[in-house]
C-alpha cells in the first residue's frame, strides 16, 4: 500500500506539472525577439520537465525519438495504467484525475496511438453481471477521456468481469486492487 | 460442504454405499417427505466383465434425480426370466430392472434390459441395444431414461449432455460431457478465459464468449467438427448467447452502442437489432421455451433485477422484487419456474420462482451459487458452487431436497449448460 501511494503521488506530482504548463504550446523564440512558432510533432508526447516553465524562453523542447514512435507504450513517464474503483462504484475517483488528463494528453497528442480501457471487477458474484460491471468502469474512463477531447476512434472500452484478478484472495485487500480499469496501448 | 452438513438436521449419504467406485459422487438428501419409487436392480448379466457397469450408471442416474432409491435385488437374473417377485417386494421394492450385456463377434456389445412391476408382477417393457463400446455409458444413460418415463411418466434427462468450463492453472477448457458429468470431451482449449456457453437447440452447436483477443468476443462452435465462427465482435464487449427456441437468432448483450444492452442477432452473423433501451445494464437474457418473452437482468431501477420484455420488442417488465440483487435466470422448459441467483446477506444462493404464484424459495445453503440451468424435462436444476476449496457442478431438485455433485475432475468447473433432448 505505501508503495502505491508513494507511486500515486508521483503520478500526482507528474501531472500536476502537465497541467500547469501547456508544453505542447511552448513557443520557441529567437534572439531578436520575433517570434517563431514551431509547430509541435503530432507524434511527439509532450516532456514533462519541471523546470521546463522557467526555462522556456532560452531552451528548446527535448525530443525523444525512442517515445514518439513507440505508440503502444502509452504515455512516457511514470504514468500509472491502472485507476482502481471503490465497491460497488464505476466512478472516477478525483485522484485518478490527473493520471486520466496525463493519457488524453497523449492519445491527443499522438492521433494514432489508440487504447483499450479494460474494466474488471472483483470475484463476487455472476460472471455476465460482473462483466457488465466492468464495461461501466470501462465505459467511465472512455467517458472521462472524451470529455477532455480524445477521439473515440482512439479508444475502445471493454470488460473482462471477474475473470483475470490482478491478485488472488477473498478479501477485501484484494478486492479493492481487483476493481480496476486498465489503459492497455495497442 | 462442512457447513452443509452441520446445518442439516439429518443427511443421509444414499450413495456411499451403492457406489463405492465413484468416490466423487453424492447425493445428498435433506428433509422430510420425500417421496422415491424403491427401485431393485439386478446386476446385469456378463458385467463383470464388462468395459462399463451398466447397473451402476443407471442407479446413479435415478439416485440423482430424486424420484429413485435403488437397492441391490440380491439375486442372478436376466432380461429373459420371470423373477420370483416375493424377496423383491420385502425389500421393499416397486420395480425391478433386469438385463445383460454380451460382447459380440465384430467387437460390439449387445445390451438387453427388461423393467418389472414387482407389485403387480408385470413386464413393464425393456429393449436391446448393440452399441460400440465407447457408447455403453450412452446405452446406460438411455436405459436410465427409458426405467424413469415408464415409472414416472416424464421423459428421462440422463443421456443428454451438458457443457461447462474448467480452469486448470493457465489453461481454460470447454467441454461436453453426459450429464452425469462423466466421459468430459474437450471442446476447446485457451489460454484466456471462456463464459456463457449455451447450446442450440439441436444439440449440435454451443455459442460462448471467449477473451482469445483481448476482449470478450461470441463464437458458434459446432461440436461433431470442432469448427467455430465469429458471432459478434463488435466494437466493445460481446457476451451473453442465448439461442431462439427456433435455432435461428441469438441474443446477446453488447456495448457497441454505450453500455451493456441487448440485441437480436441472426444465428448465421449479421447487423444485430437493438431489442431494449435503458441507461443501465440489460444482460443475461433467456428466450421462453414459446420464443415468444425474453427474460433478462436490469439495473434500470437501481438494483440488478429481473424483467421480462416480449421477444418482438415491446415494453419491459419487472418480474423479481424480493432482494437487491437477482441474477443469473433460468427458465423451465414449461414456462412455470424461474431459477435465479440471489444474494442474501453478502450469500449467493440458488433460488426458484414460481412464476404462477411468484412465490419465491432458497434451494441450497452454499454461499456462492451461479449460473443456474435447467433440465430439458424441468425436473432438475444444474448450478455451480463452491465446495471444499474449489468450484463444483451440483444438480438439485425443484425443491432443493437432493442435491447431487457431478462426477468431478480435479479442477474448477463452472458455467455449467444443459443441452436439449437429442433424438436417439
């Protein structure tokens, strides 16, 4: 658990970052003071940097090649790939907000990165119910995703019910970490 | 099953004694007031030697149902003698099956039965079969069916065949199997998981929902050639076949459109026909035996619940109203019952609805019960549970007096479905 949210909180930290600079938009400028607008790689997920924000008029956005043709890794970084839901509930917790915006950030960014978003549930009850379930998990995060302007030709949502646990056990511990959806990058 | 047998007042083992070889098999009777026909059976002439113990297997079919309590009738005959009728009557029993089997020139075996009325001292019938012996277990089952409809005036359930999943380790496995659980023959193998099989109403084809491809797509798997096709593998998730009495259409549940909702599609592939309209879940659908209602699971009031809507579309009504959370259903073949999982105070059990009365009874004290399916003859219902650690296929009657566990493999099985009558 400590371990999660210490993960958590970089997370958290990573996107509060994002959000804080539009890096996409950075303008790089010249020494004379015209301005040169570079437009910026569609492919390219944005760096998060920092101290990106102060440095923005005398340095220029790192690119790293390796990132912005691997589409099926997702989001570079340590942005988590799994938001886990409270019982009986297919809502997104707000601390998983920032992890969503940090995934719109780059299926925007990279038009044709595309993601499925599995749903799934812990073991209690029917296996079509619990799939069921799952899609409405799934189906919360597309919703979350599309609200922030992604695409849904970027995105499927889908549910595997009860059917692959993250971990075994009949407890609540290993319910909670069983109520999940996943951003799988294809 | 240590908690089943504490909370009963009494348990009778019926069988340990009568099938010593089967030690997976039970059958356990509760309650007061059960009625069974006292069945003598004699051990059928030649099998001792042999492939399958006729005398056994058919037992054990009339055991699990219910209506039979079988005795040794402690005497050498066959199928061609008239029985002295006087020790069977003191036993006591009301009937007496006789019978033989011999092994032919070309390999095959010639089975031979005779049912007697020891009341009434009557030849109540009987019949031969010459089989192949990889259908003896068959021919058993058959001659189970032919001594219940001649003592009970039902058609016989034991020579169908039912199909469910088991999960070994990594592996996921579907199969077809006789009733009784026995002579398993795998369908099909995956590394991912496999739900929802529900067979046509030929016998001859089982739609499924597999995760082969990341996601929960339906195939139409034809059993006798193991070929299989895509049914729907629509944008999002795909899941819950269920066949039309008619063999032509399925309904299935699908997300292509936002949420869990069902559509009508026709058996060979196709556009699918959106058949309800709610903002929550509809899944689970069941046709009536008629193909004229299809009864589903809904959360549009608030709480998984069981509606029933015309299968031409048309409005939806509720049709469960005890509990927060009713699942799983299951119709008889008369239309008269609704089988259906319940939770009751964080337990899921096993309930039956009579749908004349809409009176509603638990029929089981396990704890985690699903997927109930019927008997083509409506007499008995087929569901999986935990029990001792691991997930086990049991049969109970309508009233949840005797219970029976299905010959098991070592590993977990689930998602059991009855398949229809086949023709002989």
């Amino acid at each position: 658990m400590k371990k999660l949210l210490l993960s958590l909180g970089m997370v958290l930290l990573l996107a509060a970052c994002a959000s804080g600079v539009k890096l996409n938009d950075v303008p790089v400028e010249d020494k004379s003071g015209s301005k040169v607008s570079v437009a910026p790689d569609p492919v390219m997920p944005a760096p998060v940097s920092a101290s990106s924000a102060n440095e923005a008029k005398s340095t220029v956005v790192p690119v790293d090649s390796a990132a912005s043709t691997n589409l099926s890794a997702g989001p570079a970084g340590n942005v988590a790939k799994v938001i886990f839901f409270d019982y009986d509930s297919y809502v997104v917790k707000s601390e998983f907000q920032a992890t969503i915006e940090a995934h719109a950030q780059f299926l925007k960014a990279n038009p044709r990165a595309k993601v499925s978003l599995e749903g799934h549930t812990d073991e209690r009850g029917g296996r079509e119910y619990n799939l069921a379930l799952g899609q409405k998990r799934a189906d919360a995060v597309r919703q979350s995703l599309s609200l922030l302007g992604v695409q849904e030709s970027q995105v499927e949502s889908v549910s595997f019910g009860k059917e692959k646990p993250a971990v075994q056990g009949a407890d609540e511990s290993a319910f909670a970490k069983n109520r999940r959806a996943e951003f799988f990058y294809r | 099953m240590t908690s089943f047998f504490s909370s009963l007042g009494m348990v009778l083992l019926a069988f340990a004694c009568a099938m010593p070889a089967h030690a997976d098999f039970r059958v356990e009777i509760s309650g007061v007031g059960v009625t069974q026909i006292p069945i003598a059976m004699a051990n059928f002439r030649g099998e001792d030697n042999a492939p399958q113990k006729i005398t056994q297997i058919v037992a054990a079919d009339l055991e699990r149902s219910g209506q039979f309590r079988s005795t040794p009738a402690g005497m050498v005959i066959d199928e061609v003698s008239r029985p002295d009728f006087g020790p069977i009557r003191q036993k006591p029993a009301d009937a007496l099956l006789t019978g033989s089997i011999s092994r032919m020139a070309d390999g095959r075996f010639d089975v031979r039965f005779r049912l007697w009325d020891a009341v009434k001292g009557e030849d109540m019938g009987g019949q031969s079969y010459v089989v192949v012996p990889a259908d003896l277990r068959l021919v058993s089952h058959r001659i189970a069916d032919q001594v219940y409809e001649k003592l009970t005036g039902d058609k016989g359930i034991f020579s169908t065949r039912i199909a469910y999943i088991t999960k070994q380790g990594p592996k996921h496995l579907l199969w077809v199997a006789d009733a009784d659980g026995e002579n398993p023959q795998a369908a099909l193998t995956s590394q991912e998981p496999i739900i929802s099989p529900s067979w046509s109403p030929s016998g001859n084809e089982l739609a499924y929902v597999s995760f082969e491809s990341r996601k929960p797509v339906v195939y139409v798997h034809d059993i006798a050639s193991g070929k299989r096709r895509v049914l729907a593998n629509f944008k999002g998730s795909n899941s819950a076949p269920a066949w039309s009495p008619d063999g032509k259409s399925l309904a299935i549940t699908l997300s292509r459109d936002g949420g869990s909702q069902l559509f009508l599609i026709n058996s060979k592939g196709g556009d699918p026909k959106r058949l309800t309209q709610s903002n929550g879940i509809d899944t689970e659908p069941v046709f009536s035996s008629d193909g004229s209602a299809i009864y589903f699971v809904s959360d549009r009031g608030g709480s998984p619940q069981i509606y029933r809507t015309p299968a031409m579309g048309g409005p939806v009504q509720r049709v469960t109203f005890t509990g927060n959370y009713n699942i799983s259903p299951s119709l008889s073949p008369d239309g008269r019952w609704l089988a259906f999982i319940s939770r009751v105070g964080g337990a899921y059990k096993l309930h039956v609805m009579d749908l004349i009365s809409d009176k509603v009874v638990a029929l089981t004290d396990t704890n985690a019960d699903e997927r109930p399916t019927f008997a083509p003859n409506g007499k008995l219902i087929m569901y999986s549970t935990q029990s001792q650690g691991r997930e086990a296929l049991m049969t109970t009657t309508l009233d949840g007096k005797i219970r029976a566990r299905l010959a098991g493999q070592n590993s977990n099985m689930r998602e059991p479905h009855w398949g229809p009558f086949l023709n002989p």
